[in-house]
C-alpha cells in the first residue's frame, strides 16, 4: 500500500451531476506544496456536504520526489519539460530509462489522459479547467498566469489578481502551455512566499473562486459557512492590492548555473523598474533592465533559470479589441502584410522576416492570438492559440 503522500490524487470530489472537470495540481515545482494542502482543505468543505457541486474536482500532487526532498525538481524542472522535444523523447524511451522528473511528466500524461475521458453524471466532461499551484521564493502578491486564449480569459480575470500574459513565450515547456495548446481552459496561479501561511489561504480562495468562474459552484454555494465566497474573494482582492490589474512580459533573463547570478537586495514582484536601473549582478558585472516596467519574479533561491522578468500594464481596452478582431477572425488576412508569410502553408503559423515587416506588427499578432515559439537571425515564427471563438463550444 503507497503512502498517502506518494499517491498523484489528492483527493476528488464528484457531485454525479454533469459538469466540467475541474483539476488543481500543487507541487509540480516540489519545495511550494501549498497548493496541496489548499486542495486538501477545498475537499473537507466539499465531504461535508454541504457544498453543492457540478461536475468533478480532482486535486493531484505536481513532483513527488522533489516533495518528499522539499526541492523544486531533482534533475529536471517539471515545468518546463512539457514541449513536444520532451513528449517525443518520453514515447521513444522506455519507462525505466527516465529520470525521476521524467518519470512523474509520464505519469501526469497518464493521469490526464485517464481523467479526460471519464464521464461525469452519466455524461461526458464539459469542460477541463486546470489550476496549476505555485509560490515564489520571496515575498510577492499573489498572481496568475496564462496563455491569451478567449476561453481563459473570463475564468482568469475572475480571481480579481494581476494577470500576467506572454509568460508561456518567455518560459518554453510549462505545464500551462501544453493545456492551452490543446484547447483546455489552464491558469498558473502563484499564492505568495512558500513558506508563507497566507499562500495556502490564497490557493485555497483561487480554487473556490475558479470553481465558480468555471460554471462548478454558484455564487452563493458557501453561504452556510462565515467563509463564504464574498470573504474568499476579499482574501484575494486584498493581497492583491496595489498592484496592476493585467501586465504583459517583454523581457527574460535567464541565468546559466555558473554565471554568479545574484539578484540585488530588495527587489519586490511588480515593483516598478527604470531603463538601465541595476537589477542583478553576475560574473560579467551589472545586469541592467532593458526598459522602463515592472519587476517579476526576481529569482531570491539556488535553484531554476529565470533571473527575472520585466513586463508593462496592459490597458484593458486592448484585450476588449483584441476579442472583438478574434471574433471576426481578421488573423486570416495577416499574411497580406509585407514580411508575413504562412509556414508550409499553414495559416496557424506565420512567418515575420525581420527586414522586412512593419515596425509594431508583433503587437498586432499578439492582439490577434499568435504567440511568438521561435526566433532566428532572419525573423520570427508565429502560432496561433486555439481560441474558442463562440462561447458554447466545448473543449473536446
Ligand atoms: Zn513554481
């Protein structure tokens, strides 16, 4: 019999009744089980039964190695190892060929693939909404992550954090962009400090208030208890105050082992940065931001490869255009511009040539659903996001 802590389920609550499946994973990074213990607490309240649920909620644990050693991966970070080079790597390798991160990334496939396919009530699943749980390594308001699909965006926009976009162009092989990628509604939502207490209250008021925004619970479902959602969405809006609504990155300093990286004292997530002001330090001297925006994720531990990020507010107007054009889908008219091209006839994928596209015509993919996956000496390569473009449509 597997202990409790190295089973991948947490725990899961059905409520028979035809719905979405709505899946939190905590530890995929294994020194931030946060999220874990979020989840456990979200299952209490719903065993008790006094919580009226549709469809199903599953909670699953990220890296249990890494857990059980309290380190953010062993010999691979779990989320950064979902790219389709990995994927292919896995199916050509036998299962006892892979390390121990590898060997958890084999499992989550497995475990997804399985509960996608369950039915729920005596239906199939209506949708898949996954809430990836993390924490950062300093002290940071809490925030969320995703990819710019139309689908994500009403779920994420109702936790009321700042929402940070064009993270997944910046980081390759997270576990958020292999779930947008295939159409799922997916959100990367970091708590706070790991070792913070209030982090486990933030993941838990995430998950309450993505069970609602994800058509599971309504609105008055916790009413019988003084924790309600009102109070769990105060939790939320109050950690987050201050801090802007939507920011989009524009800039990654990644870090190699053996650089000396080392963050300059008192930097805060969101913290407003200037053009040139110091930020890090490594072997080669002062490492500078490239523009004036704010500060993310600044890297206060050993282990990873982001230094830190730098990113702008985004003005809301431009996400309501930029659903309004979707909609309409203007992105088949893209490759008319001078310097854009299809990829092998593909009109998921475009081609920007450097010298010769427009100045700002990166924006207007962006505003059109396309995130940049690859750059070389000549331009830029493009993908479109699946966007749903009519509310009703599911995701299978
Ligand atoms: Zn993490």
């Amino acid at each position: 019999m597997p202990e409790a802590d190295s089973l991948r389920e947490v725990g899961r609550f059905d409520s028979n009744c035809p719905g979405a499946l709505f899946l939190a994973i905590g530890g995929l990074h294994g020194n931030e089980p946060a999220g874990i213990e979020a989840a456990g607490r979200v299952l209490t309240r719903l065993e008790k039964g006094n919580v009226k649920l549709r469809g199903r909620f599953v909670a699953l644990r990220g890296n249990r190695p890494a857990l059980a050693q309290n380190q953010r991966f062993i010999e691979r970070d779990l989320n950064r190892v979902w790219k389709a080079s990995d994927l292919l790597g896995l199916e050509q390798r036998k299962h006892h060929q892979d390390g121990p991160d590898e060997g958890e990334l084999r499992d989550l496939l497995q475990t997804f693939s399985r509960l996608f396919v369950e039915s729920c009530g005596g239906a199939p699943l209506e949708d898949i909404v996954l809430l990836d749980l993390h924490s950062t390594s300093g002290p940071s308001t809490p925030f969320l992550c995703m990819a710019d699909t139309l689908q994500n965006r009403p779920v994420s926009f109702a936790l009321e954090v700042p929402v940070i976009l064009g993270l997944e162009e910046a980081l390759e092989g997270t576990l958020l962009d292999y779930m947008s990628e295939a159409g799922h509604i997916s959100m990367a939502f970091e708590g706070g400090a790991h070792t913070d207490p209030s982090t486990i209250d933030c993941h838990e008021a995430a998950i309450w208030c993505g069970l609602v925004a994800a058509g599971c619970l309504d609105e008055r479902a916790l009413d019988e208890d003084p924790d309600d959602m009102a109070a769990m969405r105060k939790r939320l809006r109050r950690a987050a105050a201050g801090a802007p609504a939507i920011v989009e990155v524009l800039h990654r300093h990644g870090t190699h082992p053996d650089d000396g990286f080392v963050m300059a004292p008192g930097w805060a997530n969101f913290q407003p940065v200037q053009r040139n002001g110091i930020l890090a330090k490594d072997d080669c001297g002062d490492i500078l931001s490239p523009l004036t925006g704010r500060l993310l994720l600044p890297r206060y531990q050993a282990q990873g490869d982001d230094g830190f990020f730098v990113a702008r507010d985004v003005r809301p107007i431009w996400l309501r255009l930029s659903a309004w054009l979707r909609r309409r889908q203007l992105d088949r008219f893209l490759h008319w511009l001078p310097g854009v091209t299809r990829q092998d006839g593909d009109p998921r994928r475009l081609r920007i040539n450097r010298q010769r596209a427009l100045f700002g015509v990166k924006q207007v993919f962006h505003l059109l659903g396309y995130r940049r996956y690859q750059e070389d000496e000549t331009g830029f390569l493009f993908l479109r996001r699946p966007d749903r473009l009519s509310p009703k449509a599911k995701t299978q």
